[in-house]
C-alpha cells in the first residue's frame, strides 16, 4: 500500500510502515539508538510494550507471529541490545517464526571509529535471520520495513532483521546540525574537506527523502502443495490399512486457518497425533487424537503422514516408521520433507494447506474404525495408569495430580506456555490444550528462558485468554524479572513454579551416569515472594490438598488484572526415568 504521508522524523516513517502493516504493538528495551521509532509508534497508537532484557522482546514477538501468523515486532538498541537477542533470535529461525526485528546502529558517519556500541553487527545476527537489511538512507526506511513482513512471511517463516542507523532516524534539521557542529568552523584544508565529506554525507542520506511515497506492502501468497501430490497422497490412502496422520508447528503457520485445518483433520478419519503448536487442534477430546505410545503406533502403521514435521530428534530421526510403510511428507521446506528420511510423496507447501486440500478429495469417514479403536484402547489404559501414578501421595505435591488438578482448573480458551524440564515434559504429557494456538514451546532449539516472553507475546496477542506458564524453577529464573513487566502492562500471567529445587531434568540423567549433581542442585527458593516484590500476587502450595483451591485462587487473581506466581513444592518422582535430553 501507498502511506503518501509526510513525515516528522526517519523514526516515523518506520512507525508509519509497522501501521501500515497493521503491527498493534511493539516489544522493546530502550535505547538511545531507537527512541524515534518508540515515540513515533506511540504517538501511532501502537502499543510500546517495555520489558527488561532484549531477548524477552523476541520471544514476545516470536509468540504473536506464532498466534496471529503475523509477524510480531521487537526494537531493541544497537550493540549489546542487538547481541542480547541472539538466543531468542535463533529460536525463532529453528521454530520457523516470523519476527520482524528492527535494531539500532551506530551514526553512519561513525561507524568503525569507535563509537558508543558500535560493532559490525550484520556477522553476528545475518546468520540467524532471513534476510539482514542495513540501512543507509532514510528514503530506504519503510520500504525495507515493508519488505521485511514480506520475506518474515513467505516460504518458509522466519525472523529478519532490519538495522536503523541512529542518524537515520531523526528530523533533517537536527541531523545536519549534528553534523555542522562535527564538521566545525575550521579554515584549514583538512577542516575544508572534512567539512564537504560530511555535507556530502548528509545529501546522500536524506536523498530522496522528500518524495512523498510510501511503503508498498508486497502481498505474500502461502506456497501450494502441488495438486500431483495431493492426488499421490489420496491414492497412497485408499491402499492403507493403518495410516497415521502426525502434524507439528509448521501446519499452523497460516494461524488464521487453524479452523478450517482442524476440520480437515476430523474429515480426514485418519488417526492423528498432534505436537508443538498443532498441539491443541482438535480441541480437548477427539476420537481421532491419540496422545500416548506414538513410537510404537508409527512401528505399526503402513502409512505415515508428516504435516508440518521434520523426522529430527522429536520423532526420534524418523527410526520408527517402518521402511515398508509409505512416508509421505507435506512442508513448506524441501530440506525438512526429507530430513533423515526420503518420503515416497513430498507434498512442499504448506502443510496446513495441504490437509485441507487432501480432505477435499478424501472422504474415508470410518475406514479405519478397528484400527483407530485400538490405538485408543492402548490410551486409554495408559491414561489409567496415569491416573493410578497421580493419586500417590509423598510428603509434598505430586506433579503428576498437579496437572491432572491444572488440566481441570485451566479456563477454555487458555494458552499454556512451557518453560522447563522434567515439569514441562510432564505437563505436555498429562494437560490438554484447549484449542487450537493454545499451547506454546520453545521447538527444536529446546530453548529455556522463553517462558516469560512467550506469555507477554501470548497476552498481547490474546488479551481475553488465560495465560499459563507452566516453569521449571531453574527455567523460571531467565525471566523471572518480567513480574515487573507484567505488573506495569497489567499483564494478568499466572505462573506456576514446579519447585523441586534442581534442574532436574539434568540431575536425573547425571547423577545416574556421572555419579555427581554439580551444578543441578537449586534451593526451595521463594520464587512467590521474588513476584510479590514486583508487585504481582504470590501464591505458596506445599501439598496435594491445597492444589485445587490455590490453582482456583490463581485464577481469580488474574481475572482482576494481576499477574500471578504459584511456587509449587515438588515431590521428586520417576515418571520420567529413562528419557534424555540429547
Ligand atoms: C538456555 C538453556 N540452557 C540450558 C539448557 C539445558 N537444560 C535442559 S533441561 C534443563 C533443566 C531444567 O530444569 P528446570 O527448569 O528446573 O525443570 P525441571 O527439569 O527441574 O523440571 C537444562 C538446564 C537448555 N535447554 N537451555
């Protein structure tokens, strides 16, 4: 689209842009180096979400792209803002998340000469983004922001970086001033040429700058799976006895889709496990999903399909699907269709759309009845068991009836974040998302610490839903320090803090091996206290019995507007014997 708008500042015309692309808010760390574009935004009635490290802001952002399958937006300052994103920054690549991020540099003029924060800054962050766009002219600002939403989109999601010298970024006046006063008043031909050097500068920054044209927002169109394969597919149906139907984040980057993609799914008949984002998609309960033994039910099937889900360490490289079976793979990314396995069929395209399409020609209703029924059956008495482990009681709270307890309590259109170990594993085990978009996790980065940004994204994004982060207490120590943000956005998290006091998730497997817990053993800290500093409401749960009305409380708290820590007092158990994170 055209803006045709004049602009005070290089900083509004960046403000301009993320209007006109519809951006409603923008998560940042201030700093000299970005401050137009914070006032600026503002002043456009986007909302300036401040929080207290850079990487909180990516993860913020990488959670509304994810939600809204548009790309959300961080600004952070030049230098170590920049390098603090980094983690975050690679999260969102591996997770395949469209986040636009818009950092500051040093002035143009000084770049190289040992200014404040300035590094070389495209080697460190062009590795981890789509494309890195650096900035030398202000009539360059909202186009490259428009281009920016365009490339985070298309293909394959992911981030993209835009930098934004500081001097780019201020009113015309005050640049030349700036740079009158630095070429000084001397006579001396040294001081003469510096003096046209620097005039010659300024020129070519603002150059252009005075044509009254916008940014044109290039339409991005979600890439087709080809029509041959969809027919392959439905054709490799009609054969299959046992088919299976496994669908991961990538089938949800079109989010806005979620609806007709999960009616496909039902439509399909085909038994289906869902993982990461699709986690959710089929609601609570449905006679399709089945949650447990998934290793043992791809051993059995004759036909694997992979919507959206590379064959990496989470479905164990693809070992489990028999050689005999035909692997068909719908994605987006030609490398990930054939990660560690050659598919018969590479449907590439997105996935979601792929679903669709195929139930289109599809129609098996209850083909596979008989086999649908025993992989439930198998469920079921792997629930049973779960149940019998959720009612042993110890001295403190069993984390196994917690959730059993969270997955009652959790409102219907809840977004639980994960952030964490063993607790998150069990978690992911035993609640039940809500919806689709309803669970969030880091992905194959594994990443801890995303929890508190995931949440502030989730909140923005979704501002009627209840937001749950679901922490491991050594991971609930990245962002721990975001009570404040939430306390000062009125942000109403309700954080609940599995307290075994370890990382136990290394503990468990360490001390077995290596006979030695060095560096796994954390304190019962008072994590509800460090949120009641903050001005957040603090909640302490030390046994089974106080888990429903604590978990009820929680949320009462969070409906007036307060965000909300539970700090959970653990029993150690052995639900996760035997599983690794390598
Ligand atoms: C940034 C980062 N650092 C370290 C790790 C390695 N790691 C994986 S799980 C884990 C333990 C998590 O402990 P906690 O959050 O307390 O959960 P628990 O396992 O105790 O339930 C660690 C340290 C990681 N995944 N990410």
């Amino acid at each position: 689209m055209q803006t045709g708008q004049s602009h005070t500042h290089g900083g509004d015309r960046v403000a301009a842009a993320l209007e006109a692309q519809g951006v409603p808010f923008v998560f940042t760390l201030c700093g000299g180096h970005i401050s137009p574009i914070l006032t600026a935004s503002k002043a456009r009635g986007i909302r300036v979400i401040d929080c207290r490290d850079e990487a909180t802001a990516v993860f913020a952002a990488d959670a509304v792209a994810r939600l809204t399958g548009i790309p959300g937006v961080a600004a952070v300052t030049a230098g170590p803002g920049l390098t603090n994103t980094i983690t975050a920054l690679k999260n969102a690549q591996l997770a395949q998340s469209a986040v636009v991020l818009i950092g500051g540099a040093a002035p143009t003029a000084l770049q190289g000469r040992g200014a404040l924060q300035d590094i070389d800054q495209r080697p460190l962050i062009a590795p981890h983004v789509k494309r890195f766009t650096k900035l030398r002219r202000v009539a360059d600002l909202a186009p490259a922001v428009a281009e920016a939403f365009a490339v985070a989109r298309e293909g394959v999601p992911g981030p993209v970086c835009i930098e934004c010298p500081v001097d780019l970024l201020y009113d015309e006046t005050t640049i030349r001033g700036w740079y009158a006063e630095a070429a000084g008043k001397g006579t001396s031909i040294v001081d003469r040429a510096r003096r046209w050097y620097l005039t010659r500068h300024v020129d070519n920054m603002f150059a252009g700058s005075d044509r009254r044209t916008g940014a044109r927002a290039r339409t991005v169109h979600p890439p087709l799976p080809p029509d041959a394969r969809i027919a392959a597919t439905a054709s490799a149906l009609a054969k299959a006895e046992r088919p299976l139907l496994v669908i991961g984040s990538q089938a949800m980057s079109l989010a806005g889709e979620a609806g007709p993609i999960a009616a496909a799914t039902a439509q399909l008949g085909i038994p289906v496990y869902l993982s990461g984002m699709a986690r959710g998609l089929l609601g609570r309960e449905h006679p399709l999903q089945i949650r447990h033994a998934r290793r043992n039910a791809l051993r059995e099937s004759d036909c694997v399909i992979l919507a959206g889900v590379p064959c990496d360490f989470r479905l164990d490289y693809g070992r489990h699907i028999r050689r005999a079976a035909t692997l068909i793979a719908a994605n987006r990314s030609s490398r990930e269709a054939r990660l560690n396995r050659r598919p018969a069929i590479a449907a590439i395209g997105d996935a979601g759309l792929f679903l669709e399409r195929l139930a289109a020609k599809v129609a098996h209703g209850t083909k596979w009845r008989e086999w649908t029924a025993s992989l439930r059956k198998r469920d079921l008495d792997r629930e049973a068991e779960i149940d019998a482990q959720a009612t042993v009681q110890g001295e403190h709270v069993n984390p196994i009836g917690f959730f059993r307890a969270l997955d009652r309590a959790a409102g219907g259109d809840a977004i639980l974040v994960a952030d964490g170990g063993d607790f998150v594993a069990t978690a992911s085990y035993i609640v039940r998302p809500r919806a689709p978009l309803g669970w969030l996790d880091p992905g194959v980065f594994g990443t801890l610490g995303v929890g508190a940004g995931f949440a502030l994204g989730a909140a923005a994004a979704r501002p009627q839903s209840e937001v749950w982060i679901i922490f491991g207490d050594g991971a609930c120590g990245y962002g721990l320090v975001e009570f404040d943000t939430f306390v000062r956005h009125r942000i109403p998290v309700i954080a609940v803090v599995g307290n075994d006091a370890a990382w136990t998730q290394i503990a468990r497997e360490q001390v077995k091996m290596l006979k030695d817990d060095v560096s796994t053993v954390l304190a019962r800290t008072d994590y509800h206290k460090v949120a009641e500093g903050f001005g957040a409401a603090g909640i302490l749960v030390t046994k089974n019995t106080e888990v429903p009305a604590a978990l009820e409380h929680a949320r009462g708290i969070a409906r007036t507007g307060r965000p909300v820590l539970v700090n959970v007092w653990l029993d150690r158990t052995d639900f996760r014997a035997g599983s690794i994170s390598m």
